[in-house]
C-alpha cells in the first residue's frame, strides 16, 4: 500500500521500507471501503479521475468509509503520484497479485491486457458489495451521489 505520509516529500526517492500491506478486513472492521480501480497513474483520464475523487472525498468524510485507488502500478510509481498530486487516500498495487482480476475488473485483451478497467466497488463492513460501476471506455467518471447513496445506505442500515 502506498499512503500519503509515506509518500510526503520523498521526492521519488523510495523504498520498501515506505510501503505496507494491506488487509482488507482489518479495514472492513472499522467500516466500509471503497475499492477505486484504475488502469495507471500519470495516465491524463486516470489523473483526472484521482484528482476528481481527491477533491470529492473530503464532502464524504462524514461517512464511516476509508477510499483506497487500486491499480496495476508497482507501490513506487504510486508514492511518486500521490506525492505529485496531493492524493489523500492510500493506492494499492495490483502488480504481482490478482486482486484486479479477484474483482472482475481485468482488462483481458489488447495492448492494456493486464491492467485494471475503471471501476468502483462499495464494500459494506459484513463484506457485502453494495455497489459496483464498471466501465471499459476512457473519459466515462463514476457519479460521485451513487456512491454517497451506497454509503448512506450501509449507514442507515447499520445505524
């Protein structure tokens, strides 16, 4: 995993020492997740989307959920990002591991065969998929009120 903190003013000069794992139902034990895939980071669509949700977020905070980007970038090249876009959520590597495919959200075929397709996944604390918006095409962003809707909706019901 590769977190803001680690990421603060490295200058892209990092190491294994600056990622961690990440477990999943530890995070699920303190509320929901939202899983963000996208294919690359410094790609212009992927930028504009991690810029997009970066600004978002803060109006979600609200809500007992922790965001994390997934995508097949190694955990470097995702410090690197983070540190020069200001992420304030953590990235997680698909690289190495099947975590995208686990998702049903690996691109199979064509030049980008391996890489992640843009999707959202809204993971309740039980485990449960609440929400899932997957799309194959570049510059198509997921509606920012469906996924406040599926959190709001695991708060009501948990609440």
């Amino acid at each position: 995993m590769a977190t803001p903190e680690a990421a603060a003013g490295s200058s892209g000069e990092y190491t294994s020492e600056d990622v961690s794992t990440f477990d999943l139902e530890e995070s699920l034990s303190r509320g929901s997740v939202v899983l963000a895939f996208f294919p690359g980071v410094f790609s212009r669509t992927c930028t504009q989307e991690l810029c997009s949700m970066r600004d978002w977020w803060a109006d979600l905070e609200g809500l007992d959920a922790a965001v994390y980007g997934v995508s097949a970038d190694t955990p470097f090249s995702q410090l690197a990002f983070i540190d020069a876009y200001d992420v304030n959520f953590p990235l997680l590597s698909g690289f190495n591991n099947d975590v995208i495919e686990g998702y049903g959200v690996r691109q199979d075929e064509g030049l980008l065969e391996g890489i992640a397709d843009r999707a959202i996944v809204v993971i309740a604390p039980d485990s449960e998929i609440v929400y899932r918006w997957v799309v194959h095409e570049p510059l198509i962003f997921p509606e920012t009120d469906e996924i406040e809707a599926a959190l709001e909706g695991i708060a009501t019901a948990e609440g």
